[in-house]
C-alpha cells in the first residue's frame, strides 16, 4: 500500500507498506521520514468506524485506497524545545506583486478571462451549507496564511489558528454572508475547517466553500500563467452579491487581481508559535468591517488604506469590539 502524509505543507510519500500494517507502524514509516516522533502524531483525517483509530487497529480495516492523503499534526523534538526564541533569519520580503504590476495585470474586463469565468460560472458546481441572508453583505475569505498558518508544525489546530479568529468570524457574520476560498482542493477546505472548529462553531455559521477548481488562468509576460479567484463567479451565480457590497481578504494581492477594488491584502499569519501574542489583525480588521458595513456601497473604498479609513472614522465611529 502507497500513501502520502500531508505535514507542515510538504507531503512524504509513505511506499510499500504491507496491507496488515498497524496504525502504530504506519506511524513508525512516517516517523522515518518526518523525524515527529509517533507519541507526537495526529493523524487527522485517518478514521475507523468515524473516530480516530487506536495504535493497534490494522489499515486493511479501514478501506484505505492507494495514494490516500492523511493530514498529521505533530512537531519534531527541537523544534518544541524552540519555540520561544524568535527566529533570526526569517525574510523580510514577500513574494508578491508591487502595485505597478498589479495596475498593469487588473484584466477583470478582458473578454478572454470573462469566458473562463463564465465557463467556471457553468460547470461549478456550489454546495450552500447555510442560507443566504438577503440583507447580508459577502466577506470571502482565504485560509492558508489568513486564518490559519500551514506550515508550521504544531501539536494541536489551536496552535495555528490566527489569533480571534472566532471573535472575528461571530462579529463579521452579524452584517455578512461568509465563504471560505482557498487555492486547495475542497477535501482539504473541509479538513481544515473541522480542524479549526469553524464548520460547528455557534456563534456563525459559513455559507460555502470554493476551491481551486473555481479559480482561472491568466497570463502576464513577467509572470507567466498565474492563478487568480474572480469574485465574479459568485457574483453571477448568486446576483444578490455584487462589487458593491463584497470583500475579500487575502494574503496574496494576486488572488484578487481580477477584482482589485474588491480584495484586501491581510499580513500572513507565519510563525504561530512566536507571533500569536502579537497579532492583532483580526480584532482591527473586525472593527473596519463593522464599520463599512453600513455603507450603501463599497465602490468608493480602497481596502489598500483600510488602517488609515478605520483611524479617520474612528471619533464617530459606533464600532463594537468584537
């Protein structure tokens, strides 16, 4: 039997384990290649009988198929005994685009990308979890670096989770529908969601999910074929959202290409262990959402300055802490 470990962002191939293998030695196999000792491993989405398996139960009872992909938690030993020391080489840069770039690649009008959203409008196929609000405004919002930080390993989703992130989500759904979009495929949308607790949690609840199936191609001559999530694809399946009461957050600028003036850029959730007493983000971005929600219309906002809108407004705000 092959499978593949999914771990601190990077899969390891697990090969030629025998069909009677245990939980533990399959445990043994990934410690070999991820140095996370098996008493440290979580082993998210391997199930028997829907709960979590015990170290002695075989793998050929659980109908694993070849190449299955499992989620594991779990940190190596030095990397536990380090947590607490800030990091001294961490860069500085993040691989983005500068707005010159991002000027020159807004094609939300170029009829050859319209066609593929329309293609995407056609063929996507949306699972509505919860009911639309008619009266609700559209937050869509990324995981990875956004709500929760994937590459670091931790022992628990708890550890990765951005700081508020409940607070924040309860506070935004009083004015907004809530769609999760990441650039992965929807298996992993929902794992992270369990993991995060954010499928259950009563405080909100989250309309859908999109995945990278729902984004589109298009090309720039600096960069090559990019990915991009056009927010008209929700638009023109569901008119009642529209540029004029939509925004996304999204640590990557390029994701909102398509719809500029409808994307902010939220600074990327890294390093958890050292940054979760510092990061305030979602506790201000809370406040800002708050406070544009009651706008007729978010045509004349640039999310770019949003820090700057939120301080200026701020003597006549009615902004609740979330």
């Amino acid at each position: 039997m092959n499978l593949v470990v999914k771990w601190a962002g990077k899969e390891y191939p697990i090969d030629n384990l025998p069909l009677s293998s245990t939980v533990q030695q399959l445990k043994s196999a990934i410690h070999a290649k991820t140095n996370v000792l098996p008493s440290r491993q979580k082993l998210l989405n391997l199930r028997f009988k829907g709960k979590a398996p015990s170290d002695d139960q075989c793998l050929n009872q659980m109908s694993l198929k070849n190449g299955t992909k499992i989620m594991m938690m779990g940190s190596v030993e030095q990397e536990i005994k380090d947590v607490s020391e800030v990091p001294t080489d961490l860069p500085t840069v993040i691989n983005d685009f500068d707005e010159e770039t991002e000027k020159k690649l807004s094609t939300e009008y170029r009829e050859e990308y319209l066609a593929k959203v329309a293609n995407r409008v056609a063929n996507y196929e949306v699972k509505i979890f919860n009911d639309l609000r008619e009266d609700k405004k559209l937050l869509v919002l990324d995981i990875d670096y956004t709500l929760f930080d994937h590459k670091t390993p931790a022992e628990t989703g708890a550890e990765l989770m951005r700081p508020h992130l409940h607070e924040f989500l309860t506070a935004a759904y009083k004015d907004y529908d809530i769609v999760i979009w990441s650039a992965t495929s929807m298996k992993w949308i929902e794992e992270k969601m369990k993991l995060l607790g954010c499928d259950r949690h009563p405080g909100y609840k989250l309309a859908f999910y999109l995945d990278s199936r729902a984004m589109i191609s298009i090309h720039s001559e600096k960069y090559g074929v990019i990915e991009v999530k056009p927010l008209g694809v929700i638009w023109d399946k569901f008119p009642r959202y529209s540029r004029t009461n939509t925004i996304m957050f999204d640590d990557l600028r390029r994701n909102f290409l398509m719809n500029p003036g409808s994307g902010l850029k939220i600074r990327p959730f890294k390093n958890a262990h050292t940054s979760r007493s510092t990061d305030k983000e979602l506790l201000k971005l809370s406040a800002y959402l708050k406070k544009i929600a009651t706008l007729t219309t978010f045509e004349s906002l640039d999310h770019k300055h949003w820090e700057s809108y939120l301080i200026k407004n701020r003597s006549n705000s009615s902004v609740e802490d979330p």
